[in-house]
C-alpha cells in the first residue's frame, strides 16, 4: 500500500493536468462540432460521399452528421492522446526507478518484486481510470449540452469508455516494453510513435480492408462507427484485446521479478 500511495502522489499532477484539459476540451468543441457537421451532413451530402478521409477513420457523413456520430469522431482523436499517456505511463513508471538510480534502493527493502510490479501497475491504472471518468462526466455534459439530450446513452458510454481500454492496453504494453529495455531515456518519444504507428494500421486496414491488418491497431477495437451501428464493441477484438492485456500483464510481471537489476550508467 505503501508503494502505491507513493506512485498515486507522484501521479497527482498528470492526473490533473490530463483530466482538465481533455475534459475542457470535449465540453467546448462538442456543441460547435455538433452544429457544424449536422449542418454540412443537410447541405452537403454529395460532396462528402465517398471522401477518402472518412474511410480512413471509419465514418461516413450519415454517421457523422447525428450527434453520436459527431462525438465518436472527436473522441476518435481524443483516443490517440490518451494512447500516448498510457504508453508514457507504463514506460515512465518502470525505467523512472533505473534512470533515477532508485531501483537498487526500492528492491532492497522489505517488498517483494511482485507486490512492487502490481502496486505500480494499479496506481497507473487508478490514475488512468480516473481521467477516462472525468472525461466521460465532461462528454455527458456536452452532450447534454450541444445535443440537447438526443443521443443513445449506450453507444455513447461505449464510444466514452473507450478511452479508459485504450489507456489500460497502452499502459500495460508499455511497461512491459520499460521491464524489457529499462534504459529507456524518452519514453514520450517511444509512446509518440507506437500510438501513431498503430493508428496508421488501423487507418491502413480500413481503407484497403486488410482485416488482419486491424489486428495491430488497438485503435480498430474500438471503432466508434460499429459501436454505433451495433450498440455494442466488436467480440472477436475485444477477445484480443483482453488476451493481450493478459499477455503483456503477466510477461511483464514475471520479467520483472526475475531480471536482474543493471543500473544506467
């Protein structure tokens, strides 16, 4: 418990600082973004028929034109800066302790390597949980706001909730990927360019259709478009994505408790 009070402190002002600003950013672009793409859906069909754009996120002007719609494409975007928090929080909260000099330290106190790993994995994952909260509370809000209580509260929560999965996923990945190279001196590098990279595979997948392609991208997971269609996510991915997690959780905890331990010079 100790451990975790620790990280949750040291996490305090990300928290914060994310859950301001996306929570600020989604209640103010909602009502405009709202207006703005109902009217260009009633006077402009046509022209956004078949617009390349729009395949590569996964929408159409039908789906983008009604309030959800216009939401799950804002969200779409909102889901590659929380990709990018949780990938620098999973990378940040491993390699801190070796480029800090601190991990001979903290492993020689009375703590298991596991109640460390599992402590920090739960302080990131509270912190994470927290801004997906508030940024679903925010959503609600601007919803309520802009779209005057005409949406479907399902696929929204979904649409909402994703950004809290994406999080997890990327910080699970990510301190994994810091267990295995716990040198690693910019993690907000690293976590710029696997979120983007695998955002390009999901573009990619919808575009040419390479379903197998999609598999890469956490991005194709949870697709706002089939939330809405269906009002619920995608079983064969969620499947994945939950073995993943599995996959990156206990790779992660098992390496961790055994690597030994290799100061940066």
């Amino acid at each position: 418990m100790t451990i975790f009070k620790y990280e949750i402190k040291q996490l305090r002002g990300s928290i914060i600082i994310w859950s301001a600003v996306l929570a600020v950013s989604i209640f103010f672009m909602l009502p405009v973004y709202i207006e703005l793409l109902s009217n260009a859906g009633a006077m402009a069909n046509r022209e956004f028929t078949g617009n390349s754009f729009f395949d590569v996120i996964g929408t159409n002007i039908e789906i983008l034109s009604s309030p959800i719609g216009t939401y799950s494409f804002l969200t779409g975007f909102v889901l590659i800066a929380v990709a990018i928090n949780g990938m620098k929080l999973g990378l940040g909260i491993i390699t801190k302790e070796y480029m800090h000099g601190t991990t001979d330290f903290l492993l020689t106190k009375p703590h298991r390597r596991s109640k460390i790993f599992v402590s920090k994995l739960l302080a990131a994952a509270s912190a994470v949980i927290i801004i997906g909260v508030v940024y679903f509370l925010a959503s609600w809000a601007g919803m309520l706001r802009g779209a005057e209580g005409n949406f479907d509260f399902l696929p929204f929560a979904l649409i909402a909730f994703s950004t809290i999965f994406m999080q997890l996923f990327f910080l699970a990945s990510g301190m994994l990927v810091g267990v295995v190279f716990p040198h690693i001196r910019t993690p907000i590098a690293i976590a710029v360019g696997v979120a983007f990279v695998t955002y390009v595979f999901g573009g990619f997948s919808r575009k040419m259709d390479y379903v197998l392609i999609g598999y890469f991208s956490p991005y194709r997971y949870f697709d706002g478009s089939h939330i809405i269609i269906t009002n619920g996510y995608n079983s064969g991915y969620i499947i994945l994505f939950v073995t993943l997690m599995l996959i990156f959780t206990i790779a992660g905890h098992q390496i961790f408790c055994k690597k030994d331990v290799i100061l940066a010079s």
